[in-house]
C-alpha cells in the first residue's frame, strides 16, 4: 500500500480542482421505492471493481451504499452516492490508519472536490481493508468547504487517528481537513 501525498499537494489538489459537479436528486424516494430502497438499486446496477495504482482494488457495491446511509442520511449524501465510483478511483488518500479495536484492518480516507448546488464541497470516502482482502467501500460524508483563511488549530489530537475511538458524525473529516488548511 503506498503512501499519502504531502498535505500541501492534497491541499492543493482540493482548493484548485473545479470538482465533479453532482445532479441533484438522481436517488430519492418514490413511487418505486424509499429512498435507501432506491439508492440499493443504484448500487446494484453499479456495482464495480475499481484499482488504484497505490491501493489496489477497491469493491464498491450495495453492501457499501447500505452501510454508508445506515450512519445516517439527507438529500445531500444520497446526491453524492453517484460520484463515488470517480472519487473513490481520483480522490486523494489523506489518511491511512489501524482499526482502533486492534481488528486487523486498515481503514483509507480519500478526499476530493465536488460541487453541490453551486458550492464546493469535500466528499470524503471510507474504505475498510481487512488484512489479506480487497479494499472495499465503508462510508462517505459531504463536507463543506472549510475557511482557508481560518487561524489557528481546532484539531483536537485524537481526531487524526482512527486508532483512537473514532468520532460521530463529520468530526473526524472536518478535522483531518482543517490539519490540511493549515499547511502554510
């Protein structure tokens, strides 16, 4: 498994690349479905195989897309359901760490650009390895945009190491981003 890129080149890759633009309510509910019935059926047709050069091969599937919306779900993330494939085969690796049980498993942040409704935002992806299997795809969160211009550091130390016990909700996203933003 290779290496993350300087955090001044991740950097630079999420603040000057334009995006993958998402369409908006591709995966709702409807009269075929709920929206979590849906997004499964979306998976199913486009469930893949994806190599990285640095990662190998990551298995993105329904099994993904159910965990991913079982930690929670808005209109938001399930617009962002349909780029994932490119992200997770484009974005950039900004975290590799050990399961924070002792598990033998390895768990890999990617990061990119999008646009959601006219902004840029971070779609932030997690794959899970377990030792000896493919990569596989874990969870995904749509992150605004930090301030770049923000001062000074709210990381709290834990929040950058996913052996710690992992935080709810964005946080660790959120904080592994601003750890970026303050790159001078």
């Amino acid at each position: 498994m290779a290496g993350i890129e300087s955090k001044e080149l991740i950097k630079e890759y999420l603040l000057n690349n334009n995006g993958i633009i998402l369409k908006t309510n591709v995966i709702k509910a409807d009269h075929d479905g709920t929206a979590i019935e849906n997004a499964r059926k979306w998976a199913e047709q486009n469930k893949q195989i994806i190599f990285r050069e640095d990662i190998g091969n990551v298995i993105f599937n329904v099994s993904g897309v159910k965990d991913s919306l079982s930690h929670g779900f808005g209109q938001k993330k399930l617009d962002a359901i349909p780029a994932l494939p490119v992200v997770i085969k484009t974005g950039k690796i900004v975290c590799i760490s050990s399961d924070f049980d002792g598990k033998p498993k390895k768990y890999i942040i990617i990061m990119a650009p999008i646009i959601y409704e006219n902004r840029k935002n971070i779609l932030a992806v997690r794959l899970v390895k377990n030792v000896g299997d493919n990569n596989r795809f874990y969870v995904h969160e749509v992150i605004g945009m930090p301030d770049k211009n923000k001062k000074g550091n709210t990381i709290r130390p834990s929040a950058l190491d996913l052996t710690a016990h992992p935080q709810g909700g964005t946080a660790l996203y959120l904080n592994i981003l601003q750890d970026i933003w303050n790159v001078q």
